[in-house]
C-alpha cells in the first residue's frame, strides 16, 4: 500500500497550481504617473517661451484679457486689466534681471502715462496686498509642480470644456494655510504650453495659438519712486474735501 500510496501523493503535489501573487492596488500607480506626467509638462511649461492671451474669469465679473511673454532670456512679464485698486486699474508684473517690477498701466480710472516701481529682486515673493494672482500659473508654481518633495496629491482630470492638452487635478496634502499653490485644475499641451488653469480664484483659458516669444520684456513704462498699487479698493473720498486718516 505505501508503494502506491507515495505516486499517488506525489501527483497530487504537482496538480497543485502556483500559489497566486499578492494583489496590487493599482490606485497608487496611477496617482504616481499622473504626478510624474503633471511635473514633466511643468518642467515644460518652465522652457516654453511664448505670448499669449489668455482669458480670465471669476464668478461674474466681465471676462478679462490676460497676456503672457515668456522671453527667451528667463525675463517673464504679466499684464492684467483690473489686477489693482479693486478692479478699477490695470497693472502690469515684470521681472527681468534688474528685479521684480509692478507697473501701472493707463486705464479710465488712471489716465496717467505708464510707470513701474520696482518691488525688490525677481525671485522676491510679492506681498499679498499687491498680488493679482493670475501670474503665479506660469511663473513660481511650476517650480512648486516639478518638486516631487511638494505637499501635493496629482490625478488626472477630465479636460475643460474647450480647453486642449492633459488636464490634472492638483490638491495640497499639507494642513498648512500658507499652501505652495492653489488647488484646482491644471492643463498643458504636450509642448508644455498651460491650456487652462481654474482655481477657486477663478479660470484661465488660453485663447488662440501662442505667438513666438521676444527676446526679452520690455517694461511698460520708466522706473519711478512711488508706492505700488494695492489690491484692495481705495478708500472713499472725504466729503469735507481733506485726505482721510492714514491716507497720504
């Protein structure tokens, strides 16, 4: 009986099938790609050089119309109608070799010809007080997307109505209320051009083909000593005709 009874248990071991591997959870694989997509057409975005027009709207303020140059030397320069003093003037951020610069720009409620103050050198944060916000897409926080070391959790994103490219939906993982960027959707061109970006701020949608980039930026107006322009409303004036407190 054992003679028979050690092939039979034999057979039996080599009819077993292979032990099946572990299951994986694909989910982080995704979410990894999509962070390793996302930074590479960011770092894209970074040696795009370009001018372009890009369309802006928040809740339901008219539309704006926002132009971007990316020089060919690093030197970048903003212009946005509205970006000061409530929406009732219109700036233009510039930074070159020579610093980080506000520039106010002739509109209906500021006539006066084109001057630029110089905010401090062109890797300087801008205070609050003067940030339009619509620049940052296309200058510091795609330094902020490029870090795999950032506090922020990348998956894909459903493209925006009318908007081309890959589109990612970015959110910060960090409780800190000082966060690297904005969270929302973010979408590139494979050539790294930015297609759209909506944040609760608002959204940005590129309109039309970008023309070819300037050599460098030229300022908007000459360099004078005087205060930028904030983005809060100015005060109300004084009836009596006599400059309120804390005004100068």
């Amino acid at each position: 009986m054992s003679s028979l009874a050690l092939p039979l248990l034999l057979a039996a071991c080599a009819a077993d099938p292979p032990p099946a591997p572990p299951p994986s959870d694909p989910a982080p694989v995704t979410v990894d790609a999509a962070r390793d997509e996302l930074a590479a057409l960011a770092a894209a975005a970074q040696d795009r050089h370009l001018a372009a027009r890009y369309t802006f709207t928040s809740g339901d303020e008219p539309a704006r119309t926002i132009l971007v140059t990316s020089a060919n030397d690093g030197s970048w320069r903003v212009d946005v109608p509205g970006g000061a003093l409530g929406g009732t003037a219109d700036v233009s951020l510039a930074a070159t070799a020579d610093g980080l610069f506000q520039c106010a720009l002739p509109s209906a409620a500021r006539p006066e010809a084109a001057s630029c103050v110089r905010l401090g050198d062109r890797d300087d944060t801008l205070p609050r007080r003067l940030d339009p916000r619509v620049q940052h897409p296309f200058t510091d926080w795609l330094d902020v997307l490029t870090d795999r070391r950032a506090p922020l959790a990348v998956s894909p994103a459903r493209a925006l109505p009318g908007v081309t490219g890959a589109c990612y939906s970015v959110e910060t993982t960090s409780a800190s209320l000082n966060a690297p960027l904005d969270v929302g959707i973010y979408c590139y061109d494979e050539d790294g051009t930015p297609t759209a970006v909506k944040t609760e701020y608002g959204t940005l949608t590129l309109a039309g083909a970008p023309a070819p980039a300037p050599a460098s930026v030229q300022l908007a107006g000459p360099v004078v000593e005087a205060e930028p322009l904030g983005t809060a409303s100015p005060p109300p004036p004084d009836p009596s005709g006599t400059p309120s407190a804390g005004t100068h």
